[in-house]
C-alpha cells in the first residue's frame, strides 16, 4: 500500500526554506525582509508540525507508547 499524500511535501518546503534563508542572508530591504521571515516563520510551522506527526507515527509503529497530547 502506497503512503499517504502528506499536507505538504516536506522535503519541497524545508528546500524552500532552505532557499528563503539563504536570500535572507543577502541584503535586502526591511519590507522585503519583514515578509520573508513571516513566510520562514510559516514555513517551520508547517515543517515542525508534520515532523511532530511522523514522531509520533513512529513510536506508534514501534510498539512505543502515543505520544501525549
């Protein structure tokens, strides 16, 4: 059985992220700079997020306890 269709394709957004730091690092205006930190800002969440839920998959699979919520 193929696995499931993740809410975002997780290596796509961590490069994405991965890129978005690296044009960070170069000089830009604040604007600029304002809005690409709100995007990485929503980035990691995703990103936190789904690493969270395959955690938590994990121990389950491993016969470890759920996780707390």
């Amino acid at each position: 059985m193929p696995p499931k269709k993740t809410k975002i394709d997780f290596e796509a957004e961590l490069a994405a992220l991965e890129s978005l730091v690296a044009k960070m690092e170069i000089e830009m205006p604040l604007d600029e700079a304002i809005t690409a930190y709100e995007e990485g800002i929503k980035l990691h969440a995703a990103l936190s997020a789904q690493l969270d839920e395959s955690e938590k998959r994990l121990r389950i699979l491993s016969g470890g306890e759920e996780a707390e919520a």
